[in-house]
C-alpha cells in the first residue's frame, strides 16, 4: 500500500529543497545486482569517470538533472519509489517532507 502519493513523491523528489542526502539513502534500500539498484546507480554515481566503477564518484546531489534522474527511476522502478516512501516516511518525523 502507497503511503504517499505519486504525484507528492515526484514533487519530494524532485525539490531543490530535498537534501541530497535523501536520494543516498534511497540507494542504500536497494538490493544490489537489480535493474533498479543499476539505474540509480547511474543517475547517482559518475561511473564514466573512472574505470572501476565502484571508485565511482558521487553527482553533485544537488544537481536539477540529478534530482529528475531519481523521480524518474522512482516513476520507472516500483521498489525505488517504495524505497523512497520508506526512506522519507522514517525521516518525515523530524521534517515537512511529506504530507
């Protein structure tokens, strides 16, 4: 069951407010070895800038393109946007990031 709307989650998602930090604990909910896990990992880490592409560096999470990026993977993969509900429902205690 959805606790938040689709809609509301793009909109979090997609906030310039959003803390960056967010989008990395989305990423950490993730089981590795999925399609989801790589295509968060694509949007998240810069794997073309380096030939080991776990010494990846990390995207300027603030970064408009970025922020897309993950509503997009959220919108595609229904185990991000679950994982991004639990990651914003467990923090929401201490924010306004959700409804």
């Amino acid at each position: 069951m959805s606790t938040i709307e689709p809609s509301r989650l793009q909109q979090i998602l997609r906030d310039d407010a959003t803390p960056g930090v967010l989008y990395m604990l989305i990423w950490s909910e993730l089981e590795e070895d999925t399609d989801a896990y790589r295509a968060l990992s694509d949007v998240l880490f810069a794997h073309e800038s380096v030939t080991d592409p776990d010494d990846a560096p990390a995207r300027d999470l603030s970064d408009p393109t970025v922020r897309n990026g993950v509503a997009d993977c959220a919108a595609r993969f229904p185990e991000i946007h679950a994982a991004a509900e639990r990651v914003i429902v467990e923090i929401d205690n201490d924010t306004t990031l959700s409804p």
